[in-house]
C-alpha cells in the first residue's frame, strides 16, 4: 500500500512538471521559470500547505473547496504574469473564476451538510494516502486548467479567433448543465419523500451523471478558446479535456458512483430499468 501511495505521489509531481516544461516555450519568463511552470507549482504547493491542516486535523472538510481556490488564485496569478492582458485573457479567466466559485460554495455547503465525506474514510487516518489525495488534486488543477494557463501567460497575450466564440458557446452550454443538474439533484435530494432514492428526473433522467458531461463540455470550450494562442509544443495543452474526460468517466466520477449505486440499489427492478434506458454520460432522450 506505501509504494502505490508513493506512486500516487511522485507520478502526478512528475507528469505535471513533463506538461508544464512542454508548454511553456512560448510563455513570458518570470525568474527563470515560464510563467506557466510557476502556475503549477502553485497549483501544487497550496495544495499540499492545506494538507498540513488536513492531516493535523484529520479533516477533508476544506478539500473540494480548496481545489476551486486553488483555481481561483493560480488564474489570478497567471494574469499577473502575463505581459499583455488581451480580450481573450479576461474572458478565459472570468470563466475560470466563475465556474471555480460555483462549484467550490456548491461542494463546501454540500460538505458542510453532511458533515462528512465519505471517500475519506479510510484515506484521512493514512498519511501518505491523504498527501497522495491532495497531490492529485493538485494535478487535478493543472491539468484542467493548462490551456488557459498557457494562453494567458503567452508571450505577446491571449489570441482571438473564431474558434473563442465557438469555444464560448460551448462553454456557456456545459456550464448550464452542469449548474441545472447540481440544482436538480440538491431539490431531489432536499426531500424527505426521496429519501434513500435515486434521482430519474430532469437531466437525470436523460444521462445518468449529466453534471459530469457538463464539465467534460465546458472544458471542450475552454480549450477551443484557448486554441488560437497555442502553437508547437504548446499545443500539449490541450490535454486538458482530455483529462477531464479520462477522470471522470475511467477514475473517480462516474466508476465510482456507478459502483456505489450497484450497491445501493442494484437489485431493485427500477433501478436496473433506468441503467438500461438511459446513457451513462452524454445527454439524450431515455429509451422507452
């Protein structure tokens, strides 16, 4: 359990540094470093100063919101960074910063509700599991957002094309779907005549974890918009959907929550009706 652990740790430090020194060629300097790898490194280290906390305190109550903060201020500083602040770097981290503040209040009030999380059940008592968790968040964070990042701190600025609005278009659609799934399934679940039930209705009743294809649609978004500033090895930024796809439908969103719901109700006829009429992620009409 230590070596995968160890894994766990050193494998995120070390694909985070890989993309970030192949990205960061056309990126502004800043003491020696391109402004995209200080992105990372900040992204990783707030992580890691709020696991001190978590660790002493045996505590996950601030983790989810301290990836959207996380978020938050690496975007800030990119800004900073960068040497020319264009259209398209205002637009890219407005969005960030929206998304970020929605889904970090959205996860704290939800924590704060339930008082506890239960993925951290076992990995808040081990050491090396729970830096190994807030490493990968902070992998989590780079990843996602390494295309804006390295837009934003590209030397000369952020650039607009026609791929921005498309990729703006496509971001608007996710972010709203993503939002209205959250706000469906927190009135769902609000109701006490729902209780120990799962959620068919609404967007739910079109894909099984509709908030997931949300996310998965604005990250597309992003990374058209950040598009027409990459170029050459920066181009690698565009891992960033990627990434989001892979971990949400292959890691921890939706294997995980399919497995959970086998468990819970996996022997109840409506429950495997709904597995059958209605798609794991992307959003359609259920079959009747």
């Amino acid at each position: 359990m230590q070596g995968s652990s160890l894994a766990g740790i050193v494998g995120p430090i070390v694909v985070a540094i890989l993309v970030g020194v192949a990205v960061a060629g056309d990126s502004v300097e800043r003491a020696g470093l391109g402004a995209v790898i200080w992105c990372v490194i900040i992204a990783f280290g707030v992580n890691w100063l709020v696991f001190v906390h978590s660790w002493l305190t045996r505590s996950e109550l601030y983790f989810d919101l301290t990836g959207s903060l996380t978020y938050i201020s690496v975007t800030v500083l990119a800004v900073l960074l960068a040497d020319e602040r264009s259209a398209a770097t205002w637009l890219m981290a407005a969005l960030i910063l929206v998304w970020a503040a929605r889904l970090g209040s959205f996860l704290f009030r939800r924590i704060r509700a339930d008082g506890k999380d239960g993925r951290f059940d076992k990995i808040k008592t081990d050491f090396l599991r729970l830096l190994m968790t807030w490493t990968l968040q902070g992998l989590w964070v780079s990843l996602t957002a390494i295309a804006a990042w390295t837009a934003i701190t590209r030397i000369g600025g952020a650039k607009s094309g026609v791929l921005t609005w498309i990729g703006l278009a496509v971001w608007v659609v996710g972010f709203a779907i993503e939002v209205q799934a959250d706000r469906q399934k927190s009135a769902f679940k609000a109701d006490p005549a729902n209780d120990g039930r799962f959620i068919s209705t609404g967007l739910w009743a079109w894909s099984r974890h509709p908030n997931y294809f949300g996310e998965i649609t604005l990250w597309v978004g992003m990374a058209l918009i950040a598009l027409p500033s990459l170029r050459g090895w920066s181009l690698v930024a565009l891992i960033s959907p990627v990434f989001v796809t892979l971990l949400l439908t292959k890691i921890s969103g939706v294997p995980m929550l399919e497995r959970r719901g086998l468990k819970r109700w996996g022997d109840e006829p409506a429950y495997q009706q709904y597995l059958a009429r209605t798609p794991s992620l992307v959003l359609r009409p259920p079959r009747s």
